[in-house]
C-alpha cells in the first residue's frame, strides 16, 4: 500500500516520463486497487496513449514500493 508521500515522491521521479507519453497534467489521490484504498499517481491525457503502466516504482530506504498509477483521458484547461 502506498502512501500520499510515497505517491508524490513517485510523481516527482516519473513526471518528465509520464510527460513524455503525453501527459499534460499529473496528480495524486486517493484511489482503490483490489478494493483497498491507497494513494496513486493520476496522469491526465488528451488521448490516453497505447501502454501506460499501471504502476510507477520508487526505491525507499531497502524497499521498493509500488504506486498505482491511473492514467484518465481529460481535455486541458482553457481560459475564456
């Protein structure tokens, strides 16, 4: 299980990949994997590329730590 500071260490480390794919936005929340709640990274795309993982992997102290990652399809913000 992840948590929020494992999520945002994750977003940091990952965000110039997530980036790559086409991410135009990039968040952390509160999500469900296998009907547990845990934190994840949120990749937001104009049009959600072929392959996104669905996990993103840090290193902490002797650990790796696993974040979900959920990639949502969302047309960028606009100001009128």
């Amino acid at each position: 299980m992840a948590t929020e500071r494992h999520a945002n260490l994750a977003r940091q480390l990952h965000s110039a990949y997530l980036r790559s794919l086409g991410a135009h936005a990039i968040a952390v929340e509160e999500v469900r994997r296998k009907g547990r709640r845990t934190y994840g990274v949120i990749a937001l795309f104009d049009k959600p590329p072929r392959a996104v993982p669905r996990t993103l992997a840090i290193k902490n102290a002797r650990r790796t730590v696993t974040v979900p990652l959920v990639a949502r399809k969302a047309q960028r913000f606009k100001l009128d």
